[in-house]
C-alpha cells in the first residue's frame, strides 16, 4: 500500500501527497529545496504517537524514513525540510489553550500574529517574537531559540519557555519543566524512555559539567549546538530539559504544547536614529548607549536603504494611513538616495518607559551622549516617523526575497554574533573577506548585541553559487570563530550551519551533541542531517539555484 494510504488508515488528521502540497512543503525561506514524500496534518496528538510508532516500526523493518515537524516554514535554514515525513501543525494544532495572568498554554502550530492578539488583549506580549512575526509560529519560535527586536532588553526565547509537551521517539508524550534535585530522582525512575533521558542526560551533563560551561559562547545570544551548559544550574539546584529543548530544531521529538511565559510591555517609546558614516564607530556609540538601557539598538545598511527606495510603493503599502502623506515623509530618503549621501549604516535605538515624558528624556539624554562624536543624529517626535523606519528594518529581507527580479536571497552568513566591543576590529576584517566576492549583499541587525544579517543576492541558475556559497560561508565562519563568536544568534544551524559545528565547538563537545541525539532519539526518527547529523554534502545537494 502507498505509504500516504497507510498513514491516513492510523490517524485522524490528514495525510497528503498530492504534487501541489509537495512542492509547497518542500521549501522554507533558506537556500535549499527537498521535497518530502508525504505532509501530515495531525489532528490531535495521538496522531503524531501513531506516526511515530509507525515509522520506528517501518525503522526497524529496514525502510529508510524519519518525521520532521513544521510550524509555518519561514526557517532559514532549512530545518523543517526532509525527503521523508513532514509533520505540519498550523492546520489543526493551532489552539490557545490558556492565558494566565503572566503566561500563555498554546499549541505550537499558532502563529505568531494570531498568539500576539490573544496576549495583548490581557496587556502581554512574547517579547522574543521574531521579525517574521507576521509569518511565523509558535513551534518554530521555540524549536529555532528565536530572537527579535527586543533581545536586548529581554532576552531570547529560551528565556520564556516554562514547560513544554513533547511526544518521544517511543510515542509517549512526556511533560518537562525545571526540577529540583528531589524531583529529578523521581524522574529518573519513570518507565521507558523518559526516566532513561533523565538518568543519562543527568549523566552526561554532570560528568562533562566544566568542560560544557567553558563551551557555553561568550556571546549574548546563541542558538547553535545543543544547549547542554544550560540544562543544570548548579547554584540554584535546578535540572531542566526545557533547556535543551529550546532550539533543539525538532531533532530531539515532537513539541505538542508550550507554557510560555508574558510580559507587560512599557507603554512608551522613543526612536532615536543614528547616521553612521564610519563603522569603526559602532563599538563606542553601544557603549554610550547601554547605560540608558535601551529597549533595542537595531540597524539597517546603505544597501538595504537603496533597495528600501526602488520598493517604495511596496513599502508604502506596508504603511498604513494616506499614501501620499507617507510619500511626503519619505522625500529626505529619497533626496539622500539621488544626492549620494546615503549613511553607510542607520541605527534605530528604541527607549521604553511607563510614561512618555520619561521615554522621551531618556532618548534626549542617549541623544546627548553621543554629542562628543559628532554624528548625525534625529530624534523621532512621532509614530508615523517612526513607522517608517522601523518598517525598512523589520520587511527589508521580505522584501528582497519577493521583489528582485532574476536574484534571489542566499542566507548562509545571515545571523552571526560577536561581542559588540570587538565589532569595530571585526568588521574591517569581515567586509574585506566580502568585498572580494563581488557581491550584492545587505546588512541588517541588531547592534547591540553585535547580531549581525548578511543577505547576499545571488543570481538564480548561477553556476559558480555552491563554490561562492562554501568558500564564503567558511571564511566568514572562520573570522567569527577568530572572534569566539556564534555563527548563528537566532535563526539556528539547519542544513546550512549545522555542518560547522565541530569546528565552532571543538570535537568533544561535540561528541556530546552526538551523544545527546543519541539518547533522545536512539533510532533516528527526528529530522535527520541537521545539528550533530549535518554535513556539507547533503546540504549542497539539495540547494536550489
Ligand atoms: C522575513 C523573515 C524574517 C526573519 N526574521 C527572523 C528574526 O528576526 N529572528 C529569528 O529568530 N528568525 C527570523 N526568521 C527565521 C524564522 O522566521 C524564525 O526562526 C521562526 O521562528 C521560525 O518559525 P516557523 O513557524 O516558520 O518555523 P518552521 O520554519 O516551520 O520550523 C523551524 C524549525 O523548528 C522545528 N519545529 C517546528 N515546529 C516544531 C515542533 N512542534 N516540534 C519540534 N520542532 C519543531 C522545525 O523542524 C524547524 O527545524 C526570519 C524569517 C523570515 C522569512
């Protein structure tokens, strides 16, 4: 019988392959193209437990097969893709369960949009939503550790998972949160392959314990390898797996439900913008400016603002309000883009506070700070102003994604992180490697915590792409190590990064990563070929120029 046909026999969701379901589940917004045999749209989780006991049943009987989940498939990486089992949630498992007074229990095939509406109706917010925020899901938001806008002040995801569900690799869905001591004993005492992940995990994680907090990147954020530095707290006496689930990228099992802690967001903002001439700048204005702890310091560049300019009809329709009135706005941009005198890079430096007179003398006195500089600086007195930049900055890489002709996005150095102090030593060093590619590229990030997106556009069908892909990716990788930084802040490893992790983390915290795969999934059933399964040449195969 056809594989799709014995699916649907066992659940009570959907199984489809038809050419059209195909072709769509066998993208996301990353490099690559891998088309899955069948997409499963469970219903309820005995669904996914079905599948699960099917394919390690169908395993164990020598088929070749495996199941990778999918929330909204904007991962640039290409973590949800397979040629096996794809498990789509946003169809059915797309329920918020409860909003509580300072958390949310949702289903992971919510999307962002829908979860935010809920929350800010109780006055609460996820502050580490994305900015796919219109596009993505929950269960990729935790499955990718993603971060956002507010990271500076907030923090990542994993700083915000509470407790999450999670079927295994024997089918049984098990509940995990931060344990005491006590409460590990007991676990480590549950049946099946729950109690055995608690017993060796505790193993692993206690015998490599300083060797794993030396690993830990000396970076703000980090969403590459297994968080395994995370998962005890020795001070506090606090055992939590959610740890290592969080940005696991669904190699680990299937995410069924998430406690996701809220917060009350400041009521009152203020955008400062920066004009930077020279980058070498970069490291003394986050300096001055952290000390007034703003909410964000995020930064677009030269070409984004080129490109932001021969879109602008699409951007004004983003906006919302009179378009001529918009137009109007945009006319210093449009002057500087004739005149040549475009800054090298803009920083939006948001301030937040309970009442708008305190946010707007914060952002005075930031503003003051960098007097002694001598830059170019503005401070944005309205919404619709500041609209208009932080439009640029959050569509800028949707933008190019749909609107350049004969090119396409290629993320491969999309998300790098280095410490802000060195930014101004890094990045010479970076656009040299990059000026001899000869490509067009646009960066954009969050500079306060030196979280950088270069998205280099590439011309489709070019045959020289793998070679410029690997040679480039590797170069750059290697300058970030130079700077113990993280190859990736946010958006995760997938195909396209999972294959440096040995070199980011050296062969024995490595090993562990393979050995924490190895406990979680001892047949090989969670979306292979990415963390510690990824290689180069799987993921060359499958890009898609
Ligand atoms: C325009 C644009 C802007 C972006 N900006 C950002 C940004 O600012 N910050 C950022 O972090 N990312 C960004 N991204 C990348 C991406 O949108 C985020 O990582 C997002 O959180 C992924 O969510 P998704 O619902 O699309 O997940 P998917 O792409 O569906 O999946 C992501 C990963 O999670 C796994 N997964 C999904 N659901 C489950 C589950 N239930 N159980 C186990 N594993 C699961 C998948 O296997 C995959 O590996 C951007 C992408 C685009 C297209």
């Amino acid at each position: 019988m056809e594989l799709q046909k014995q699916i649907q026999n066992l659940i009570t969701g959907d199984a489809v392959d038809d050419h059209e379901t195909l072709q769509t589940f066998s993208k996301d917004a990353s490099l690559y193209k891998i088309e899955p045999q069948v997409v499963v749209f469970p219903k309820q989780v005995s669904d996914i437990q079905a599948l699960i006991k099917f394919v390690a049943e169908k395993k164990r009987a020598g088929f070749e097969m495996s199941i990778s989940t999918r929330a909204a498939g904007t991962d640039m990486t290409g973590g949800p893709l397979t040629e096996s089992i794809v498990i789509a949630t946003t169809r059915y498992l797309n329920h918020i369960k409860k909003i509580g007074r300072d958390y949310a229990i949702t289903e992971p095939g919510v999307y962002y949009r829908d979860f935010e509406k809920r929350t800010l109706e109780q006055g609460l917010i996820l502050p580490s939503y994305p900015a796919s925020r219109e596009l993505c899901a929950i269960g990729g938001i935790v499955a990718n550790n993603s971060g956002g806008e507010l990271n500076l002040n907030y923090g990542k995801t994993e700083n915000y998972v509470q407790e999450i569900k999670m079927v295994l690799a024997d089918g049984l869905e098990a509940v995990f949160r931060p344990l005491n001591l006590a409460e590990l004993e007991q676990k480590k005492l549950a049946p099946g392959l729950e109690g055995q992940i608690y017993r060796q995990m505790s193993d692993l994680i206690d015998y490599n314990y300083e060797l794993l907090q030396q690993a830990k990147p000396k970076v703000s954020k980090n969403s590459a390898g297994y968080y395994l530095w995370n998962v005890f707290d020795k001070a506090k006496g606090i055992f939590d797996l959610t740890k290592l689930i969080v940005g696991s990228q669904g190699t680990l099992g299937v995410i069924s439900e998430v406690n996701l802690k809220l917060v009350k967001p400041k009521k009152h903002e203020h955008l400062l913008v920066i004009f930077l001439k020279d980058l070498h700048d970069i490291p003394q204005i986050v300096n001055l400016l952290l000390p007034f702890q703003p909410q964000s310091i995020e930064s677009y560049d030269d070409q984004t603002f080129k490109v932001a300019m021969r879109l602008l009809p699409n951007i004004l329709a983003r906006l919302k309000g009179n378009a001529l009135k918009l137009l109007w706005g945009f006319l210093p941009e449009l002057w500087m883009t004739l005149t040549g005198g475009i800054p090298k890079l803009v920083l939006l430096v948001e301030f937040a506070a309970d009442s708008d007179a305190e946010a707007m003398r914060t952002t005075q006195k930031a503003q003051e700070s960098l007097l002694k500089l001598g830059l170019a600086t503005k401070l944005i007195k309205t919404e619709d102003e500041a609209q208009k930049y932080w439009v640029i900055r959050r569509e800028s890489f949707n933008l190019l994604r749909h609107h350049v002709q004969g090119m396409r996005t290629a993320p491969f150095i999309d998300d790098f992180v280095v410490k802000p102090e060195v930014l101004g030593e890094f990045l010479p060093e970076l656009y040299q490697i990059l000026d001899k590619y000869k490509l067009l590229y646009t960066i954009a990030g969050h500079v306060g915590d030196g979280n950088f997106h270069i998205i280099p556009l590439m011309k489709l069908g070019d045959k020289n792409a793998p070679v410029i892909i690997s040679k480039l990716g590797a170069e750059v990788y290697e300058l970030v190590f130079k700077y113990h930084g993280s190859m990736t802040g946010e958006h995760n490893d997938g195909l396209v990064r999972g294959p440096y992790l040995k070199q980011m983390y050296g062969e024995q915290v490595f090993d562990l990563f393979v050995q924490t795969k190895k406990i979680w999934d001892p047949e090989g059933i969670f979306n292979p070929h990415k963390k510690s399964g990824a290689d180069f040449d799987y993921a060359k195969k499958h890009l898609d120029f």
